[in-house]
C-alpha cells in the first residue's frame, strides 16, 4: 500500500495536479489512410452489417475512432508526437507506490465521419487526475486523457480514455491468491507449487440465469419477450428492439467454428499451450467463445462442424467447450 497519507497526500495530490493541461501527444499521424479493408475487418468482427459502411459513399463506423490513431503491434516509432507528460505522471504514480493499471471506460463522441482517404491526425491531453480512491481493486488515482482526432485538419471526434493507477490491495496480492487456489486444490508443502486454477466466472445479475444453466448442463441462450430475437452473451437488454422483457430457451449444441484462433503466446497460468479458442456459431443462430477440443489445435477448421460438452476444469469448475465431429 502506498505511504502517501495526511498532508503528505495533498501535497502529493497537487503534484499529480500540475499535470492537468500538459499534453500526453501531439502532431500524432495515424499509420494508415481511412481504408475500406480495415472498415471490412472490423464490420465483419463485430457483426455490424449496416449499409453506410460498404459501397462507393461508405463511411467508416464511428466507434473506429481510436482505432485510426493505434499504432499495433510494432508502435508509432520515435518523433510521432508522443509528449512526455503522461510518461512522468506515470513515474511519479509508480514512485508512490501506485505500481498496478487497470483501464475503467471511455467515452467518444462523434463530430463528422470518417471517409476512405482521410488522413487522421491527433492531439491528446492529461485532462483530469483525480484524488485518492479506494476500490476493491485498491487504492490509487484514475487518469482520464483526452484525444482529440482530426481527418485533414478538421475535427471529426474526441476520445477520452480513463484509467486507475492503483496499489494492490492487501487480500488481491498475486502470492495470497496464489496460495488460496494451492489451498483449495488440495496441495501440500512438500509437493511443489499447485498447478494455477482456470480463472473463475464473473457472475452477476444479468448472466447469473446463464451460469446457473451450466450448472445443470445446459446451454441456455436469452430470447427477447417482444421481437423474439435470440441473443448470447446475456444482456439485461434486446439489441434489436431495445425492449427489456426476455425468456430462455435451451440450445442444442449444435454449431459450426465462425472463427478461431490458436494460443501459443503469452503463456497463462492453467493452460497448457498451444489449444484452440474458437468463435462457435449455434443452430439457432448466436455465437459463443470457448475452446474447441477432440482435435489437434492446428487441425480446427472454419466451418468445421461441432458439438456441446461441459469439461470439468477441477473440482470446483464445469465449463462448457466445443468437441469436433471427425470422420
């Protein structure tokens, strides 16, 4: 936990202030125009099929805003316009011992669209660091930044991004969760460190009927009250109408692989790489993640055809994964 307290805290806090206003970039240049293949890719990822997005006037999807300015895998490289305050403000976080970064929510909004053949630029600024907080992640102080995107020197939207800088609270460390899960697999001192456990469901009050489901071995998908329409993952809301009365229906298990990808890297705890995570397109017309077994990974195919089994993960948890149906 962090030592900053009583008057050292304000006067830290007014340190944290001074950042306010001082820009995080500037004169930034995405790497690429506005591009039809990138809009494609992202339509086809998120399922959007709305006609301004395709055809000889389309526009690109306004929540792609961000997605303009990233830089991938391999960056912006140097003398792209990153400034170095929020470098230092992260610095002097890290010094107080707010080591942990955990991203809260963004908000966009939307001032014109973005065409092919735009050229998008960008300027971001510190707008607000906030006092201290205590969650139950820990304590520490949320940052919001602040981008504003530009296509040709005109201001098509802003971006602001929120994020908590944050010492671990004292229970969430990663060693007594560590010995926690060594506790409740059962394992003794003398037998080595416990093999890490699958991280647990976040259950809530709008998918808690899903994973009750599970429970009793059944896949259970939402189904709007008023229009019908059959929706995964749950949502206390229809994306097609908007109405808020619901009931389930059980799926068959029955599906075909929409898409998939193979895991070699970053290794994580409790799995053993590499193993096949698949985008499974139901019978009845929904799409659910999982992993795809009973096959080699490198041997998963799109549109290969699959079925529902629920595979005991430990003692504790069931989940439900995919089989492929070989010859």
């Amino acid at each position: 936990m962090s030592g900053v307290g009583g008057s050292n805290e304000l006067d830290f806090l007014g340190r944290l202030k001074k950042f306010e206003g001082q820009p995080a970039a500037t004169a930034g240049v995405g790497k690429d125009l506005v591009n039809e293949p990138m809009i494609r890719h992202w339509c086809e990822a998120m399922g959007d099929t709305h006609p301004a997005y395709t055809g000889p006037d389309a526009i690109a999807p306004p929540t792609m805003l961000q997605a303009w300015t990233m830089g991938g895998l391999s960056g912006h490289g140097d003398g792209t316009g990153r400034a170095s305050g929020y470098d230092e403000l992260f610095e002097l976080l890290d010094g107080a011992g707010f080591t942990s970064v955990v991203a809260t929510d963004c908000e966009q909004e939307y001032v014109r669209d973005l065409r092919p053949g735009d050229r998008v630029t960008y300027d971001a600024v510190i707008e607000t660091v906030s006092e201290r907080k205590t969650t139950k992640l820990g304590t520490g102080h949320f940052v919001t930044t602040r981008m504003d995107v530009h296509a040709n020197g005109e201001l098509a939207g802003t971006h602001r991004f929120r994020i908590l800088k944050y010492a671990p609270a004292q229970g969430s460390s990663r060693s007594a969760g560590s010995a926690a899960r060594g506790q409740r697999a059962g394992a003794r001192p003398d037998q080595g460190p416990a093999r890490a456990l699958r991280p647990r469901p976040v259950v809530n009050r709008d998918n808690a009927g899903f994973w009750a489901g599970v429970a009793e071995h059944r896949l259970l998908v939402q189904r709007c009250g008023d229009c019908a329409e059959p929706r995964f993952p749950w949502l206390p809301g229809c994306h097609a109408c908007g109405s808020a009365r619901w009931d389930t229906f059980e799926a068959s298990g029955r599906g075909t692989v929409y898409s998939y990808v193979v895991m070699h890297h970053p290794p994580f705890p409790a799995f053993d790489p590499p193993y096949a995570v698949g985008l499974i397109e139901l019978a009845e017309g929904v799409r659910i993640v999982s992993n795809v077994v009973g096959v080699a990974p490198d041997e998963v195919r799109i549109g290969m055809a699959v079925h529902l089994e629920f595979l005991r993960m430990d003692a504790e948890l069931e989940l439900p994964v995919f089989r492929a149906e070989v010859a």
